[in-house]
C-alpha cells in the first residue's frame, strides 16, 4: 500500500511541477506533453472501467457498474469517467412479469443526457446480437 501512494504522490507531485511551469515550454513540447497525457487520461479511464466490469458475454459487459449519474448526465458534460463507454454496448439485467429480460444500452450520442436504448431480448445470446448488430429499431 505504501509503494501505490508512494507512486501516486510522485505522479501527482510531477504533475504540480510541469503545471507551474507551462509557460516556459515550447508550443512542440507543450504539444507533446498533451498527446502523452491524453493517452494517461485515456489509460486510467479505461482501467476504470474495467475494474466496474465483472461479469462479460461474448465480449459484451453484462450488468456493469456503470460511474455515478451515468444515465442522467448530458453528453457535453460528461468526465472523462464516461469516455470509455462510448460506443461499447452494454448489458442490464431486468425482471419483468417475473421473467429476466436484457437490455442492450449504448452511450452512442443518440440521445444528448443519456445512453441510447438499442432494444431489449429474452437471452444473453440475443443480447450479445444487438450488441454486435446495432439497435433493432
């Protein structure tokens, strides 16, 4: 535990030098040091993501927990918690009539303040098809 905080510590801490001190670059290394830390931003977003992923079908997240206010946020507003979700169907279990059915969801711009509905199956395998194939609509 030690070695992760310290580790976190010294990214944090290089990050608070290169911060106060941007001005002082180049626009081709100020240019550089925005691609490497789109890629760390990308990478950290991604390995969250996955750590809300437990259960996959057919390469497909079933039942992900999803980062808070996922379904209620506006797509302008969106942190970066959210980029790993775009285009990646998902997913979610649900009982009706006390019968499970799946619902295929997408955060695909098709709506502007949540994930697009892309239909709704009575197995995994026809969910796993929607997610593959697009919506059925």
């Amino acid at each position: 535990m030690a070695k992760k905080k310290f580790l976190i510590d010294r990214m944090v801490n290089g990050l608070d030098k290169i911060s106060g001190r941007v001005d002082e670059l180049s626009l081709s290394d100020l240019e550089f040091l925005d691609f490497e830390l789109a890629v760390v931003v990308a990478d950290v977003a991604e390995a969250i993501a996955l750590k809300q992923v437990a259960t996959v079908f057919q390469g497909y997240a079933v039942d992900p927990a999803l980062p808070e206010d996922f379904s209620v946020t506006p797509n302008d507003k969106r942190p970066a918690s959210h980029k790993f979700w775009w285009y990646r169907p998902y997913i979610t279990t649900h009982q009706h009539n006390g019968k499970t059915v799946y619902w295929v969801e997408c955060l695909d711009g098709g709506c502007w303040d949540r994930p697009t509905w892309w239909g709704e199956a009575t197995t995994l395998e026809a969910a796993a098809g929607i997610c593959r194939n697009g919506p059925n609509w």
